[in-house]
C-alpha cells in the first residue's frame, strides 16, 4: 500500500529565512508527487507537483520541491518565507500510470507552517 | 471560474436526523472524491467515482453513501448522524487515472452533530 509520512507537525520559521517541509513516501513503481497548501476555512490548493524530469521543480508562490528518489522524499522549499506563507501543507501520492499501484492519491497528515514576523 | 462547489459550508445536526452533502463540477472531470478532515489527521478517503454510475469505498466509508447520476454531481449521504462523523467534509475532483493533473478540492462544508 502507499504512504506518505510527513515528520514534522508543525515547523516554525522567521520571516526572510529558507523554510523546508519534509515528505517521504512508499508507493509501488514510479510516483506522481503533489504538494498542496491549506489556508484557514479554505479547500486544498495545488502548489507543485513531481511527474518525472528535473529532480526540482518549481511552483506557485515561489515554493520549489526536491525530489529524491533513492531517499524516497519530496521536501517542499522556500528560499525566504513570508507571514503570509503560514498555513497547513499536505504532501500526496499515487503511483504513476501503467507502474500497478493505486492511481488514488494518498496524502500526509499535514504540517504547519509557521512563520514568525 | 467555479470549478469544485460544496454546500452548505456549515450546517449543525442532531443525532440521527440525515442530510446530503452537494458537490458539483465544472470542469469536465470524471474522478470525483469525498474526504473528511479532522485535526491533526489529514484527509481520509471515504468515497470515490471514476464515472458517472460508478462509486467504490474509500478508507472510511462506514455511516456514508454516495451517488453518481452525472458527471457533474456528487452527493454525500448521512443517513443516521453520529457523533463521531463531526468533521469538516471536502470534495475534489481530478482528470482521470493516466492525468498528471491535481486534484481540485472544494471550500468544505463544516458539519457538527450533537
């Protein structure tokens, strides 16, 4: 079965300096990775996302994503966070057409960014 | 530019009574999705559709039915209301299985039982 694993709950950051999020996962064949981002009473919203090609890519907000395949993570990044930045994000997973897993995608518990001004 | 809409946001239900959940599309979309989301939880599936006329469980289907008559359209049924299904309620649509393209998700609906 797929999983994603989120470590951190909560991570804190002061304004004007690089945050990270950390995401790893399990899936069968190649992944489709998607972060996304929650602010208050609000659905989630689509950030980045990791098909194949460059191991970073880039997204919305100025948000960019590492991916990693032989530690099987996907951390998101930010070189200089905003206040305005604050809120829940939540890593997903599904596994790539044709690999023979689940095309449902599975997503983390969430983490909260806090960044303090 | 509507894309994923769910009512109502917010609704407050006694224990037992029934209620459906609305979620429309318009964005042509055939994969449609009901979560629930609780604290510190993350989202957990309760059901899906790959089709008008065709629904399958999800992690968390218990006390839930679901419907499928159009695309557009994606009901969520409680049929005796417990307690334990207070939560906040998003639905998300996506292309399909062979799609590289993320889900698109709802603003909720916020649901209290007491």
């Amino acid at each position: 079965a797929q999983s994603v694993a989120q470590p951190e709950d909560q991570v804190n950051v002061a304004e004007g300096n690089p945050l990270t999020v950390k995401c790893t996962y399990s899936v069968s064949g190649n992944p489709y990775l998607f972060w996304y981002v929650q602010y208050p009473n609000r659905g989630l919203q689509f950030l980045l996302k990791y098909i194949t090609g460059d191991n970073l890519v880039k997204g919305s907000y100025g948000f960019e994503a590492e991916f990693n395949k032989s530690q099987t993570s996907f951390h998101l990044k930010k070189p200089s966070a905003l206040v305005s930045d604050s809120a829940l994000y939540f890593c997903a997973v599904r596994a790539a057409p044709s690999s023979g897993g689940s095309y449902i995608p599975t997503f983390g518990r969430g983490t909260s960014l806090i960044v303090h001004p | 530019n509507a894309g994923v809409t769910q009512t109502p946001k917010f609704r407050i239900l006694k224990i037992g009574q029934s209620m459906t959940l609305q979620c429309t599309q318009d964005m042509n979309h055939n994969y449609m999705y009901w979560y629930r989301q609780d604290p510190g939880m993350g989202l957990k599936l309760i059901y899906y559709s790959v089709g008008a006329g065709i629904t399958d469980k999800g992690e968390v289907p218990n006390g839930y039915n679901v419907s499928r008559s159009t695309t557009e359209d994606f009901p969520l049924r409680l049929e005796l209301a417990a307690p334990s299904q207070t939560s906040v309620y998003f639905c998300a649509s996506s292309s399909g299985d062979t799609s590289n393209q993320p889900q698109h998700f709802g603003d909720g609906t916020r649901l209290s039982i007491l």
